[in-house]
C-alpha cells in the first residue's frame, strides 16, 4: 500500500505554503519529516486529513488499485493533545470502540488498551479535564492505536511525555508500523533518526527524500542540516 | 530620561501603525487586498505618529472637557445653581475617586510592558519621564477645559487650585499605596482592586457625597474647603519626594506587568479564561454514568455532566413565566377592567410572543456549551466529522434542546390559556392553535439555533466567535421577530402560519444539516 501526493498545491494569501509536491509513502515504514520552523509540515498534515482544502494536486492510497482516502485510513495525532474533557478515560474508549467497533480488528477490552500505553488503573475512571498533558496525549495516541487506520500523521506526539514514556511510546509506534504508513513530524533530528526508517525534508514547499547510503549518523546529521539550510541538495 | 520617553513614544507609534495595518488585514472581503509589505512603508509612519498626536489631543482636551461638561456643568444646571461652592464640592468628590483609580504609575500599561520587561528600559527613568507627561497633560487639559467651560462660574484662582489639588491628590494617592504595598507585601494594581465591593462602595460613597449633598443644599463651604485645600498641598508636597525618589520601580513592575495582568484582552488570556470557565462547568459527580450506546452515550454523558449550564436557565425562565402568570391572575381578579385588555392582547398579539420566544431560547446557551466543551477537541478527530456521525449526533441534542426549551413554552401555553379562560375565553380551536403555536415558536427557535450552529460554525479554534455570517443571520433574526411582533394580524390566523411554518423550517433544516454540515462543521 503507498500514500501518493501527486502536485500538492496550498498557499495561503500570497504566499506558496505547498508549492509542487508529489511524493510517495510506502507502509511498513515510519517516515521523519523534518522542517524548519513554518516550513508547512502542520500545513501538509491538515490538507492530507482534510481539514484544509488543497488549492491543487490530488493524494490518494494506491493498494492495488487507486482508491480515495476515507476516514478511516487516516489518523491524525495533535502536538496538544485534545480530548473530550467532561468524559472520563474509560468512557472516551467506549465510546470510540462503541462507534468504530465495524472498523477495528482484534478488539481488546478497555483495560487491556490501558495497559497498552500504560495508563494507571487509578486513572482510567477519573474525569479527563484532571488528566495531565501527557495523560491526555496518551489517550489521543491510545484511540488512533485501536482505530488503527492504514495513514498516522503524528504531529511532534512525544515531545510532552517524560524520556520513560516517550521510549515506551516509540516501542509502541516501531510495532504498528508493520502494514501502516506512519508520518511522524518532529524537531528532534537524535529523535527522527532514531525511530523514523527514512527522513523526508519539507522545505522551499517541496518534499524530498533524503538518502543515507553508506553515512554514519553524523555524517547523515550534517547532510539533512545542509539541506535545510537551502545550502545542499540530497 | 528624555530620550526614554522619546523611545517610548517612538515604540508606541511603531505598534500603534501596526496595529492599524493589522485590524485592516482583519476586514471581511477587504483585508485580503492589503499586503505585508505595508508594515515597512514610512507613509504610514507618519500616518502612525499623526493618529498618535491626534490622539493625544483628545485625550488632553477632548475627553477633559468631556469629563468637566457631563459630571460637572451638566448636574450644575440639573441643580439650578451657578454656585463656584457647589461646583468645588462636586470636583473635589470626584478628585477624590480620580487620584486612586487613575494613579497612572500602578496602571499596567502596554507601553510599559515593552519598555520595561522586554526592552529593559530603566524602569525608574521610564515611570518618571512618562509620569510627568502624564501630569503635564492633565494640568494643561483639565485647566482649559475648566477655563473655557468654568470660567464664568468658578474664579480664575479657584481653577487654578482645583487643577493643583488634582494632581496633589494623585501624589498622596500613590503615596499611600506605596505604603500599602510596604505594610501588606503585596503589588497594587489599580485596575484589579483587591476588593471590587470595597472599590465600588467607596467609589458609590464618594459619588454620593459629591451629588447627593448639592441636592440638600449641602456643600462644603468655602473656610473648609480652603482648609482642606492646605492640608492636600501640604500632604501632596511630602508624597512628590517619596514618588520621585521612590527606589523599587523595578521591582514593582517585575510583579505588576505581567501579561494576565497587561494583556487581559489578548487571545491567550481570553482563550484560557474560556477555558478555565468552561471546565468549571462540568460536574464532577461521579456518580454519574450513562447506560446507553455510542452516540446516545457521549451525548447522555454530556447533558448529565452540564446539567447545570443546560438546565439552568430553563427552569428560571419557566419560574419567571409563572411568577408573571400569577401576577396577571392576580391582576384579573383585583381589577375586572383589565379582562378586556388581557383578553384582547392574547387574542390579537400572538406575534408579540415571538419575539419573547426568541430572547427567552436557550439554543445559543446550549450550543455554547457544546462547543467549548465537547467539539472544540471532538472536531479534530475525524471519525466526529463523518455525515452519519453528524447526523446521529446531531439528531441527539436537538431532542435535548427542544425538550429543554419546552419546559419553559409549555409553561408559557399554559399560562395563557389560563390567562385567556379567565379574562372571557375564546372559541376552542383557538386555545389549541395558541397553545401549540407557543410550542411551535419554541421549536423553530431549537432547531434555528442548533442548525446555525451547524452548518455556520462560528468558533474558531481560540474559541471566539468569528462568523461573520453568523452574526450577519443572527441580526437578521432578530430584526424579522421584531418586525413580525409588530404585525397586525389576529392570533388566530398567526398561529396557524407559525405551526405550518415551523414543521416545514425543521423539515429543510434536517436536510440541509444531511447535506452541508459535513462541509461546514469543522474548526476554523
């Protein structure tokens, strides 16, 4: 299954955000994307989930034959984390599953997904307005998790969790990569080269992939830096 | 110190052009045509530095003889008198509120924030240059608007002196907060008193000893006020040594500027007041719990969680409408007279009770609530999204929202026809059209309201709302109840229309939520 972006288009007034892209994410993989601050990484995730209307160029899943993106193919996980705050963790998964249970395979019980993200029983039945923040992103990773769908856009999801939770976390997205195409935005290069299997640059607009070859991590470091200084092609 | 006060000027004309430019880029249909590149031009420098000096005319003058005109000359002439004793006594009353509500040092001022905390100017050089320019102003303005609004009632001197005793009274204002802030440890801001009865009461006090003796009669006489006159001179004199050499400038506005305090409109503040408000709302029983599926579920938990908010406003509408009930039955009977005059206005005013549906719906309380606390983060998952998730939710609270509203109409259908039995009846078809005609009224306005809600979302993600078009039809609405109040057509024949009219409008609504919310209820 590939995720094909073919002429992507979004400007905002004057100014080109997308300017031409076209780029193919195949599953089975967690893909970087890296890019300077406004570069329009936030931009590409809200036009591929369709929060925004794109100003040109189509993307579409082509498994087989190509077919149009529905809603549950695609998941977007927010830097802030956004839950239904009046619900409780426990009620919030019910629900969920209640409403997508013809769409989820291997369904678990409520406990078993807590456990999964490793959310304290103490925690489960508590209202989510007292949740902390990192509590809260868990549960919004926790539902696209269950829902599973083929696209995750992950939008910097870790960076709230403490270094114990944010390893746990990557173990977690390193197992659901298997037939899932993962996009997974961040600042952290130590970060996107650890967990990511291929590190695609946002910037001028265009995506690129950026190969590794043959270079150690340094040296790998210094080419996607030169690259998003504008000062190197990859 | 004067070239602090140059760079403050300069910086407040560099935010004052950009904020112009920025609330023009602002403007529905216009805004898109004005470019960036208009922050760099130097025409709108000077435009800048002339809305800034024409501003500061107003300020000194305009609103000075504004000030002298309404709150002195004005109450003056309501008074009847030309008497320079009962003009003194009010200006000295209202000195008083003036010198601890408008200090200008304990203010926390924009201005200030940037010079101070991010440009790190030196904090004392910026509070005395600016301080002196303030008291410089309010000499000159408060001085001509008095010469030129007072002259012929108070004498040239006694102007004089009042002005002088305005700016010593701010002296021993700030004074005597200085030594408030010493004994308590705790920074003053004048716009967030410690205590608002306290500020109130004492604001209410003075108000009334400036108004209120003037209209007995009652006026400070002239030896007093000399002598009090001496006494603030001697008090004013003291506190300037203690203002101008005052040495923890810094350190209290290292406490007073910060930005909840500085910025109280901003979006941020605005957005986590929303917030924090919007979070109180929901109950924390946790007895709580909710034994239905999907849909049905996440909204039963909602109105169980929000009662309160919901419901509220409901049951104090229904209170009032059978607290006026009984009043009217209570009129009936006392006086026969107005049998006729009930009567006749239930039969030929049915109109007029549309437009009290109107401001008596909850809909717009109800579809608040929904947003800041369930759709503002339901709406960035895109399962919520879906035409059948919409619909099947959106079919969830508009049951909630008519059965809420009915209480109140139901009340108010009975109420009338109890109303109309009394005062002389009417045939029995009309007590079945007036009585469903109200329901119906409650019923178009639930379903107006949800489906603006949905198919115009006008919240944006900092949950303000933002719609244009939403304010534009919820104008419209209003004006069209107002004129269709005013119609003259009996009630009989309006509540016919109202029923028909209804039924249909919700039959549309429900097919144009199907069809468009989809597209249109989404974040902004």
């Amino acid at each position: 299954m590939k995720l094909v972006i073919k002429n992507l288009k979004k400007n905002f007034g004057s100014k080109e955000v997308l300017k031409d892209i076209d780029f193919e994410f195949t599953s089975g993989k967690i893909y970087g994307l890296l890019g300077r601050n406004g570069a329009g990484k936030t931009t590409l995730f809200n036009c591929l989930n369709e929060d925004l209307d794109v100003d040109a160029g189509e993307f579409y899943i082509m498994d087989g034959e190509k077919r149009k993106i529905e809603s549950k193919d695609i998941g977007y996980v927010l830097s802030t984390p956004v839950v239904p705050e009046f619900l409780t963790g426990r009620e919030f998964l019910k629900f969920f599953i209640d409403i997508n249970k013809d769409n989820i395979t291997d369904i678990k019980t409520i406990d078993e997904y807590f456990d999964l993200v490793k959310i304290e029983p103490e925690d489960r039945d508590k209202l989510m307005k007292d949740y902390s923040h990192g509590m809260k992103n868990k549960v919004q990773m926790l539902v696209h998790i269950i829902a599973s769908p083929s696209i995750l856009l992950l939008d910097e999801p870790l960076t709230s969790f403490d270094v114990v939770v944010a390893e746990e976390m990557k173990e977690l997205l390193k197992k659901l990569k298997k037939g899932h195409i993962l996009i997974f935005s961040t600042h952290i290069m130590e970060l996107a080269l650890d967990l990511c299997d291929e590190i695609v640059v946002l910037n001028n607009g265009t995506l690129e992939s950026i190969d590794k070859s043959n270079m150690n991590n340094d040296k790998f470091k210094e080419k996607i830096i030169n690259v998003l200084k504008g000062e190197e092609n990859a | 110190m004067l070239n602090d006060f140059r760079i403050s000027f300069q910086v407040k004309n560099a935010y004052t052009v950009n904020e112009f430019i920025y609330g023009l880029q602002r403007i529905p249909f216009i805004g898109k045509f004005i470019p960036d590149s208009l922050y760099k031009m130097k025409f709108f420098k000077i435009l800048s530095f002339i809305i800034t000096f024409i501003r500061e005319i107003i300020k000194i003058f305009g609103f000075k003889l504004l000030y002298i005109a309404v709150f002195l000359i004005l109450p003056l002439s309501l008074y009847k008198s030309n008497s320079y004793e009962f003009f003194m006594h009010i200006y000295l009353f209202l000195a008083l509120i003036g010198s601890f509500s408008n200090t200008e040092i304990f203010n926390p001022t924009r201005d200030k924030y940037y010079m101070i905390v991010l440009m790190k100017m030196n904090a004392r050089n910026h509070t005395i240059s600016n301080f002196l320019y303030f008291l410089g102003s309010t000499f000159i303005g408060q001085l001509t608007a008095l010469l030129l609004l007072a002259h012929n009632i108070v004498p040239w001197y006694f102007i004089l002196l009042l002005v002088i005793l305005t700016i010593m009274l701010k002296f021993i204002a700030i004074n005597f907060y200085f030594y408030r802030m010493k004994i308590k440890g705790q920074v003053i801001n004048e716009n967030k008193p410690e205590s608002w009865t306290l500020y109130f009461g004492l604001i209410a006090i003075l108000l009334c000893l400036a108004y209120g003796l003037p209209y007995f009669n009652i006026v400070i006489p002239n030896y007093l006020f000399l002598i009090i006159s001496v006494i603030i001179l001697i008090l004013g004199l003291i506190s300037i040594k203690t203002v101008f050499k005052y040495p923890n400038y810094a350190k209290l506005y290292k406490k007073l500027l910060n930005p909840d305090n500085v910025f109280v409109n901003s979006e941020d503040a605005q957005k986590n007041t929303i917030i924090a408000s919007n979070l109180k709302q929901i109950s924390i029983d946790t007895t709580i719990t909710s034994n239905k599926e999907g849909f049905a579920y996440f909204h039963d938990l909602f109105v169980k969680r929000h009662r309160k908010i919901l419901s509220d406003s409901a049951k104090k509408t229904t209170l009032g409408i059978l607290l006026v009930g009984i009043v009217l039955l209570f009129v009936l009977f006392i006086v026969p007279e107005s049998k006729e005059i009930i009567n006749n206005f239930i039969l030929n005013y049915l109109p007029f009770i549309l437009l009290l549906m109107y401001f008596l719906n909850t809909g717009k309380v109800v579809t608040n609530a929904m947003f800041m606390n369930c759709d503002h983060s339901m709406l960035s998952y895109r399962f919520y999204r879906q035409p059948n998730t919409l619909l099947s939710l959106f079919k969830e609270r508009l049951k909630t929202l008519i059965i809420l509203n009915l209480i109140p109409a139901l009340t108010m259908s009975l109420v009338i026809s109890i109303l109309l039995a009394v005062s002389g009846g009417a045939s029995f078809i009309t007590y079945i059209v007036v009585f469903f005609s109200i329901v119906a009224m409650s019923i178009f306005f639930s379903v107006h309201n949800l489906i603006l809600y949905y198919l115009l979302q006008p919240y944006n993600i900092g949950m303000e709302m933002k719609s244009t078009t939403y304010t534009i039809v919820s104008i419209a609405t209003y004006w069209l109840c107002y004129y269709i109040s005013d119609l003259k057509v009996s009630s009989f024949t309006f509540g016919i229309i109202m029923i028909i009219f209804a039924i249909v409008y919700s039959l549309i609504s429900l097919f144009l939520v199907y069809r468009y919310a989809p597209k249109t209820f989404k974040l902004r």
